[in-house]
C-alpha cells in the first residue's frame, strides 16, 4: 500500500530518496534538516594508492571541485551501492564496495591486505566511525581529510506542522545519530513531540534512532543493514 515518508536529510540525496520512493509506489515528502557544505580543507596533491569514501556527498564533493587524480589506477573503497556509483560517474574505474558501514568497508579492505599502502580518506567531521584507526591497526596508512559537513536548517513551525499533518500516518526516515538530535531538538522547540504518536519511525541503524526514542511513536523500526532499500522494506 502507497505510503507518505518524511525525508529530513541534505538535498541533493532527500531529491535521489523521494525518486527511490516513488518506484516503490511511495510519496515522499522532502524537508531537509541539513545543507551540506564545503569545509575548504584541501587535499595534499600525493600518489594515492586509494581513496575511501563512506558517503556519497564526500564524492559529490570532489565533483564540485573538480578534483582530478589518476582515476584508472587508483581503486576508490565505498560504503554501498549509490557512493560506488558515483564514485564511478566520478571517474574511478576501480571499486571495491561494502553494503554494511564502515566497520564492515574496514573488514573487506583487512581481507584484500592493503597493508603499507598510503590511503586518502575524504570524510566529514561529523563522522561515527574511526576509519583510519581500525585501517592503520592493519597497517594501512590513512589521511583523513574532512572536505565536508552538515550545517544545521531550521525549518518554521508553520513548514513542520504543515509537513506533519501531510504525513497522515505515514514514516519518518532517519539515517544518523546527528540528525535525530537536531530533528528531536527542533520537535520540542515547536512542540510538536506529541505529533508523533501516529507516524512511524524508520531508522537506519541504532544509533540513528537513540535522540528519538524518548518520543511515543506509533512504532519505531532500524533496518537490518544500513541500506536504504533495507529502509524502505519496513514501510508498513
């Protein structure tokens, strides 16, 4: 049965959910809590023997700045199916994927035995996972460079109610712990906390659903794998 779902991540991923969506029969409503911005960190012009990505803005990114790099011998390592394949609109030719997280990228990468290997890992300050200290215990050497983060929106009360009365019962989709909060905190400013008890929400692990689970939803579901087709496989 067609559903409502609440996209509250960064645009251009909130527009590339709603798509996703609406091919499995559900109407997405977009209200990005966040923007995704340039840090202006550059990144050192080096031989990189391989580039990690564990989120498809930090390859939107590079795109942006037009970052070039020797993309037919330098393998790009990436957490799921939609940050591979823009890696590969990018440009590498080369991809090793993990449908898990980072954990799960870090195990794949100790199993090839990159070790000695010299690593460019483009990430965001708000990240939750320590990439390059569990790849240099593997003895992979890692530099972390932070070219982007997520800078907080604060929609009205009139934009929230408006968006919530829409929902009719519907889903709200979470997919990090920093996003939850700012959503929590922007619930209680406007009040609208009690709001909830009819919508469901979806998260896409654990951690994305804790800031959120002091709220009485209807139901709260974390999806098995951090994919979002895992999400939209609890849609109810």
């Amino acid at each position: 049965m067609p559903m409502k779902v609440l996209i509250t991540r960064a645009e251009p991923s909130a527009s590339q959910t709603a798509k996703t969506l609406a091919r499995h029969g559900h109407e997405a409503m977009v209200l990005p809590l966040f923007e995704v911005v340039d840090t202006g960190q550059q990144i050192p012009e080096k031989n990189w023997q391989g580039v990690i990505f564990t989120s498809r803005n930090a390859v939107e990114m590079l795109q942006k700045r037009n970052w070039k790099t020797d993309f037919a011998s330098t393998p790009a390592f990436c957490v799921g199916e939609k940050t591979e394949n823009a890696a590969r609109m990018l440009g590498f030719e080369k991809t090793v994927r993990a449908n898990g997280g980072g954990a799960e990228l870090a195990r794949i990468m100790g199993d090839i035995n990159l070790s000695g290997r010299h690593m460019l890992y483009t990430s965001t300050p708000d990240k939750s996972f320590d990439m390059a200290k569990a790849l240099e215990a593997q003895g992979v050497h890692v530099e972390t460079i932070d070219i982007y983060q997520s800078k907080a929106l604060s929609p009205s009360r009139e934009d929230m109610e408006q968006a919530v009365n829409a929902l009719s019962g519907g889903h709200v989709f979470v997919y990090s712990a920093l996003s939850s909060n700012h959503l929590a905190k922007i619930l209680k400013k406007h009040h609208l906390e009690s709001r909830m008890e009819h919508l469901t929400l979806i998260g896409i692990s654990q951690k994305a659903v804790e800031p959120l689970q002091h709220i009485d939803w209807k139901s709260i579901f974390v999806s098995k794998t951090p994919m979002e087709e895992d999400m939209i496989s609890l849609i109810k």
